[in-house]
C-alpha cells in the first residue's frame, strides 16, 4: 500500500483511493487493518502510531494526514450474492407481470 502526506487542510493528493460503503482493509506494515466508519466516497487516513485506518469525508483532511493511494493493498468485502440471487428467482419464477419479450430480454442481460 503507498501513502500520500496530505499538503494542506482539505486538500486531497492526486490519486488517492475513494472508498465504497462495504467493510473495507489496508495493508499495513503487513497486518490488514480494519477501516473504521466506512461510508461512501471518502478517503483512507492511516494514523501510523495508532495503526488505525480511518474512513474520513475529504473535508476533514487535515494538513500531514497519511492517505492511501491506489487500490494496491485495499481489499473490499463485496456483498453477500445471496440478496442478488433472491431478487432473479423471483423475477424469473413468480407469477409476475412480465410479459414473454420483457423476461427474455432480463434473461439475455443475465448472461452478459
């Protein structure tokens, strides 16, 4: 993972990783951190003396704040597939007002 040292109070390096809201972890000195608060859209800040990684809004960036660049050494849990599976079958399997072109063109979308 490579870290950026923020130049100025709000001011974001060029680069720097963007989070999505789905538990999110950084390498660190190989150990995988746990990011804490995530949420959409914000940055990584990595406090070396504490090895935390904190999800902070851009407007909190504070000037000497250590931000994660790239996606090298970020791993993301995507979402349960489960949820997705659900909302198919019941498209495809219940008594639904889907008419005969419209599921087959759902289903020619599935596939791509």
């Amino acid at each position: 993972m490579t870290l950026a040292e923020a130049e100025a109070d709000r001011v974001v390096p060029k680069g720097f990783y963007s989070t999505t809201n789905h538990p999110t972890m950084v390498k660190y000195q190989d150990e995988w951190l746990h990011v804490e608060a995530i949420e959409m859209d914000c940055l990584i800040v990595v406090v070396p003396a504490e090895k935390r990684a904190l999800c902070t809004p851009m407007s909190k960036l504070h000037k000497g704040d250590w931000v994660v660049m790239g996606d090298t050494g970020v791993r993301v849990e995507p979402p349960r597939s489960g949820r997705v599976r659900s909302v198919h079958l019941s498209l495809c399997t219940a008594r639904s007002p889907l008419n005969g072109p419209v599921r087959q063109s759902y289903r020619k979308s599935l596939r791509r």
